[in-house]
C-alpha cells in the first residue's frame, strides 16, 4: 500500500491489515512521523487535558495523545473492527485511553466534555462534514482546541487518488479533498475562532524524495500550504 487509508471508510474498504501494512512501510512511517509532530504541535500542551480523538482508527494518534501528557484519551471510529484493534494495541493496564464505536456526527459525549478534540483524515469522507465540526464544537469546553487534519486538495497525492478514483477505487471517487479556505470554512460555520492552517507532506509519494525531502517538510508548511497533501488548522471556542 503506498497511500495513506482513511480511519473512516465505507464498510470493507480499509481494515486493520491495511493500516498495519502501511504503517510498516518505509513511505509510511515517514509520512505518519511527520502528520503527528504536526499534530501534536497544533495540540499545543495536553498535560492534565482531557482529550477525544474521532476517527482514531487503530489508536495510533490517541496513545501518542495520551503519552504526550494528557489526563485521560477518548477514541471514537465507526469501525467496530478498527476500535476492537485499537484496544488489542492500547497497553495494559491502560486507564488513559479508552475506545467506543461512534458516529462523528453524533459523538455519544456531553456537551463541554473535552479541552482538545482532534480529527484526522475523516472530513473527507463524511457527507455532513458541517454537522461533523459543529458536533465536534459541542463537545468542547469553552476555550478548548479542535485540530483538523486533512488531505490537501492540490497536491500530487491527491492527483493520484482522483486518477485512481476515475479507474474504480470507490472510497477515492467519492472523497472531499479540501483547500485551507475549505477547512476555515467548515471551522467558521461551527463558529470557531481560526488560530492556524498549515501543511505537510510536500513531497511525491515516492520513496527515494521523501526520504531527502522530509527533513525539510516543517520548514515550508509554515509557509504555504500550496502542494501539501496534508493540512492542519487549529482552532478554538470561543
């Protein structure tokens, strides 16, 4: 597998084989390792925080949420098979994290619930990614973050999705690829207060550039987003 799966799909589509298969890859452990110092970065400090990840896959970010200080881990992916492997994966004893089969627009938590809630890769593939975000606001405490990670919509990564989107690859005919005005839109709509957009992941999705590239990515996504096949916005409630 040499593209990025999705932590929410269509039934099928993508499993815990799939995830792991990527993530032993020599491309996707670079790309993983730089999505997550992003991320962790636009978390700002977890220490004492309570913090939900939606679409958590198999648990990846929440255990590196978690093991960045925060006080307790909510994960949440449709999946049942993604959540069952998340917890297979989470060390025992593990109080930090805990996981739970749900809908990103109808997150089973109450309001106020969360200091930072973060999304990955999911908006892309949700109908309602308004609904998403504004229930994703609802769980939040006043002052607290939301961190949105998504695929960029001009890049050569997402050239690569649509051509294999148009040859039959369901899950990428039907994706949302955004632009960063895209994603302040979406923020904006849940009214957020925008703090950053960035992006990652500049490089083509081939191993020999990534591999001299990557050093560099942080460096140019403070600049532009412009070609990044990821991208980042933080944002706050007011």
């Amino acid at each position: 597998m040499n593209d990025r799966a999705p932590p929410v799909a269509p039934a099928g589509q993508f499993g815990p084989v799939v995830y792991a298969t990527w993530r032993a890859s020599s491309l996707g452990e670079i790309v993983e390792a730089l999505e997550h110092r992003l991320l962790l970065r636009l978390a700002g400090d977890l220490q004492g925080r309570a913090v939900l990840d939606v679409g958590c896959g198999d648990g990846t970010l929440a255990r590196a949420l978690a093991g960045a200080g925060a006080a307790s881990v909510a994960g949440c992916d449709t999946d049942p098979r993604m959540i069952a492997r998340a917890a297979a994966r989470s060390v025992q004893p593990d109080t930090a994290v805990r996981y739970a089969v749900a809908d990103a627009t109808r997150l089973p938590f109450a309001d106020a619930s969360f200091d930072v809630v973060t999304v990955v890769t999911v908006l892309a593939f949700i109908a309602d990614a308004e609904g998403a975000v504004r229930e994703m606001a609802r769980v939040l405490r006043p002052g607290g973050r939301l961190v949105i990670g998504e695929l960029g919509k001009w890049s050569l990564w997402a050239a690569r999705r649509r051509v294999r989107g148009w040859l039959g690859a369901g899950i990428w005919r039907t994706a949302t690829f955004r632009t960063a005005a895209g994603l302040r839109a979406l923020a904006e709509a849940a009214r957020l207060d925008v703090e950053q957009v960035t992006g990652a992941i500049f490089f083509p999705p081939w191993l020999p550039l990534a591999r001299r590239l990557a050093p560099y990515d942080a460096a140019l996504g403070d600049r532009t987003t412009l070609g990044a096949a990821f991208l980042a916005m933080q944002c706050r409630k007011a």
